[in-house]
C-alpha cells in the first residue's frame, strides 16, 4: 500500500489559469457588442405611456418618430410638443419626408414590413399623434407601433 | 536588517473578481428591447364610392374628450369598465353575418340592439386634439385586450386539447410566441390556425379624425 503513496504527496499540477482573462476579455467584447447606445439624442421630453397588450417590436424595419415637448436644456424651442426625428426637429410637413427616406435606406426584402414606432410623450396632446398619422397615411407607411412600457396585467 | 524581497502578489483571484464583476453586470443589464401596440393605419383613399352604410347596433362609439373623460354609446363610461364593455359588444352574435350565417361561438348576450356578428362589429373611436396621449393610448390598450380576451377563449376551445397547448394558460399568446421564434421556417399549419382565430374575431378599430379647431 505504502507503494502507492510514495512521490505522490503534495504535488497536485497547478491549473493553468493564463486562458482565464482570454475567456473574460470575450464575454466582455460580447455585451460591448450586444449592447445598444442610444444612438440618437433626445431634445424632448420623453417619458412613455404604458400599456399591458405589449408586442415586441423589430428594430430592423423600424425608424422612430419622437414627440414632446422641449426638455430643460431647449427651452429655446419653446413649451409646445415638437416632433423629434433621427437628431433634429422637424416640422409636421416634413414627416412624409423623413419617412420615406427612412424606408429607402432599409433592405429591399425590409422596406414593404416597414414600421413606424412613436415615441410619444404621454402629455403630449393627442391631436399632434394624430397629425402624425395622417402625415405617414400620405407617405404610405401605414404600420405604426405606439412604443410604450410593458405593465404588469 | 537584511533587506527582504516583497512577496510576489498571488494574481490567481484576479480572474475570479473579474467574473464577479462580469457576472454581475450580466445579471443588471437588461438589454433593451421595445414594446408598443402595433396598429395599421387606413390607407387614403381617394375614390369616391359611397361608403356602405352601418348599422347603428354594429357599431360601438368610443369618444374621449378634452378633459380626458370617456363616451362609450353616449353614456359617460370609467376606463375600467370599457374592456368589459367591448367584450360583450363584440361576443354579442345577435344576428347573422354577411354570409347568413349566426355566431355559434359567440356567448354574449344576443341582443337584439347589439352587435349581430363580431364580423360586421365594428368600433369606433373618436378623440379630440387636446386629449392627453396617455389616455388616448390607455383606450387603445383596452379595446385591443378586448379583442385579445376573445381570440384568447377561442384559441383554448380550438386548440387548447393540443398536446403542446395542455396547461397552458395563455393558447393565442402560445402561439404567436411560437410563430415569432420560428419565423425564418413557415409553419403553414400554426399560421392558418392564428389566422382562423383572428377571422373569429377580426379587429375592425376605426379611428375618426378629430376636428379642426
């Protein structure tokens, strides 16, 4: 017995553990990866209503419209609700526009399932959402989703 | 004193803090993802066909004021009541459809001053331009659970004995989860029963313009 014993105290191999950061430094560049930044600044104020009858939206089809009204530091723009697309203001006649060439930019196979998602402000009166509308009934993009948090039912 | 040399830092544990550190993030973030209620806009239309006339029954009227305050078939409604309201609206089956035929699905009321078919129901929904958009979208959200009630009970009598629907809750939502997972493969069987229970029960939301003021 005592045979086996011999030589083989003590010396366990050490695990080698220099492929350790490897395997963190890829989990990392994943969620950078995977992450999403808000790719464009708000002007506006834009807390969303929430509803409970939520479905998923697809961001590849999707461009934003964002309405509110001017947030603290664009006071310059005044008190009532504008509408926000990509990083400017717009006006309500130039939503067709900016629509239709969001549309243009998608993959052609995208461009029928195109979908229109507002961010709207709930104080936001509901006469400027339906302005709106109309605007993207001209443009033809007749698929809207009105983006708002999920509540618990 | 003779001078020692430092003992070398043991760096084993840095790979473990930083797995802390990584799975703690992993567990905070939430990578987000948008929701809304998806809706479809009447397209313009330009013809000038008379539109067919409605019946005053088939129609439910949906008004929201400028103070926020509901209308629903001229009487003064609370938003709580108005999904109940709608359901029975739409599972009234008081009369026939186009085709003649009765809603022998239907398990509302059948009365005869309702909707007569969840076909020819329609709502209708009005607001006015200072109506807050919260409200506007509390209203939508109701009339779409409305109709999401009923293709929820429809789905469970349907399909509900389905060995992969048993004990589930939810039947529809089942589904349409289902269909969004595999939407690069096209399951004909599982879409045209999605689409059997939107027939029963098609959404017919008509939105009026409000007026110019």
């Amino acid at each position: 017995m005592s045979k086996f014993k011999k030589g083989k105290q003590g010396d366990l191999p050490a695990i080698s553990t220099a492929s350790l950061p490897d395997i963190v430094f890829m989990l990392l560049f994943f969620f950078m990866v995977a992450t999403v930044m808000r790719d464009s600044s708000l002007m506006i104020e834009n807390r969303l209503p929430s509803a409970d009858q939520v479905e998923k939206l697809k961001k590849d089809r999707t461009a934003f419209i964002y309405a509110g009204k001017p947030s603290a530091q664009f006071k310059q723009l005044g008190t009532e609700p504008v509408i926000q697309f990509n990083d400017k203001i717009i006006k309500v006649e130039e939503v067709q526009a900016s629509v239709i060439a969001a549309q243009q930019e998608l993959t052609e196979e995208l461009q029928p399932k195109f979908v229109v998602g507002l961010k709207v402000d709930k104080d936001t009166h509901a006469g400027l959402v339906s302005d709106i509308k109309q605007e993207l009934r001209q443009a033809n993009t007749l698929k809207v989703m009105y983006i708002a948090n999920a509540r618990a039912e | 004193m003779a001078k020692r040399a430092a003992p070398e830092v043991n760096a084993g544990s840095m790979a473990d803090i930083a797995f802390l550190l990584l799975i703690f993030f992993l567990v905070t973030t939430t990578i987000e993802k948008d929701k809304g209620l998806l809706r479809s806009l009447p397209p313009i239309d330009d013809s000038e066909v008379e539109p067919p006339i409605i019946k005053q029954k088939n129609l439910f009227t949906v008004l929201i004021n400028r103070n926020n305050q509901l209308l629903v078939e001229e009487e003064q409604m609370e938003l709580k009541d108005l999904r109940q309201a709608a359901i029975e609206f739409l599972d009234n089956g008081g009369g026939t459809n186009a085709a003649g035929e009765s809603c022998d699905y239907c398990k509302g009321k059948r009365d005869e001053s309702s909707s007569d078919h969840p076909d020819k129901a329609i709502i209708s929904m009005k607001h006015d331009r200072e109506t807050s958009y919260e409200k506007y979208i509390d209203v939508q959200n109701e009339l779409v659970a409305a109709y999401n009630f009923l293709r929820e009970r429809e789905a469970k009598r349907l399909y509900g004995n389905l060995k992969q629907y048993r004990g589930t809750e939810k039947v529809y939502q089942a589904m349409l989860e289902e269909k969004e997972k595999n939407q690069f493969s096209k399951d004909t069987i599982l879409n045209g029963r999605i689409e059997t229970i939107k027939k029963l029960f098609p959404m017919k939301l008509s939105e009026a313009e409000p007026d110019k003021s």
